[in-house]
C-alpha cells in the first residue's frame, strides 16, 4: 500500500471550521475508508466483505438473519454481499441444524487464508494512517473515539454502512 500523503498545509485562507473536530473525524474517517478500499482490490474484496468474514470469523455458523441483524444491513443487502463471498469460495451455505428452511454460514479454508491476508492489510493501513502518533496517542485516540461511538449509540466493531440502504429510505 503507497504512503500516506503528507499533511495538507494551512491555506492562508482555509475555509471556515476545517479544523473543527467534526470536520476533522469526517476528513479522516472518509480517507481512511477510501484507503482501505483500495489497500482491498488487489484481493478482491470490499470492505463490507472485509467486515462478513471477520464476523462469520467471530460466529461461525450464524444464520444471514441473524448476520443481517447483527450488521443493522437490509437483508436484501447482505444476501448479494454473502452470494459474491460464496461466489469467490471464501464462505459456505450450509443447512442450520435446528431450522433446514435456514442456513447456517461458514468460511471456508479459502475464507480464512483471506481473513489472515485482510489482518496484515488492516496492520499495514493503522500503521500508515497513525504514523504521526507515538503509541500512547493511539491508544489516547482509541479511547477517546470509544466514548464518541458509545455516546452516539454506535454498534461496536461494526461500521455504520452495513445499514446505507435502510437509512437511504428513511
């Protein structure tokens, strides 16, 4: 993955609140989503498959209903991302033991390789992104964006694109 552009300059005339907080998270979150998006392709992969296998990773053999709940995603949503990870080999459908009209997904061998090749992309994007920060202010920084996301309600471990189309409708 390329370096990290290095820090924009002030502009003598910045517009107005480019240094706010909000806008600031705003400017990085959407870098450093773009980023990880492209650190992906190489393999295949987007960062909404990216964040499947890392839960069907977590909770092997959960149902797509229960998946789609977990992600907040429309169910219509994720089946098209679950059809495209079963399409590459990375995942399996298999019949649910305690309900045969469900099925119970799993990654497969294939789906783990890429689960471990996706962690060493995650490593290499952190390290690049928070290169200008000692490991005390990542840990600084961590802590403090806990507090936002608890306070605003936000699922942990789980990125709020995974419910787009609901939110698209309301």
């Amino acid at each position: 993955m390329g370096k990290i552009r290095p820090a924009l300059r002030e502009q003598p005339l910045a517009p107005r609140g480019s240094s706010a907080p909000a806008f600031l998270l705003a400017q990085v979150g959407a870098h450093a989503a773009s980023r990880f998006a492209q650190s992906l392709r190489p393999i295949g992969l987007s960062p909404a498959h990216a964040g499947i296998l890392r839960i069907l990773d977590a909770a092997p053999a959960i149902t797509q209903q229960a998946l789609a709940g977990a992600l907040g995603s429309p169910p219509s949503r994720l089946v098209a991302l679950v059809d495209e990870l079963e399409a590459k080999g990375l995942v399996e459908r298999q019949a649910n033991e305690s309900d045969r009209r469900r099925y119970a997904l799993r990654l497969t061998a294939k789906g783990k390789a890429a689960l471990q090749t996706i962690g060493n992309l995650v490593r290499e994007h952190q390290n690049a992104l928070l290169a200008a920060l000692s490991q005390d202010e990542r840990q600084q920084l961590a802590a403090l964006l806990m507090r936002i996301a608890d306070q605003q309600g936000l699922r942990k471990g789980v990125h709020p694109g995974y419910a787009q189309d609901r939110r698209d409708r309301a």
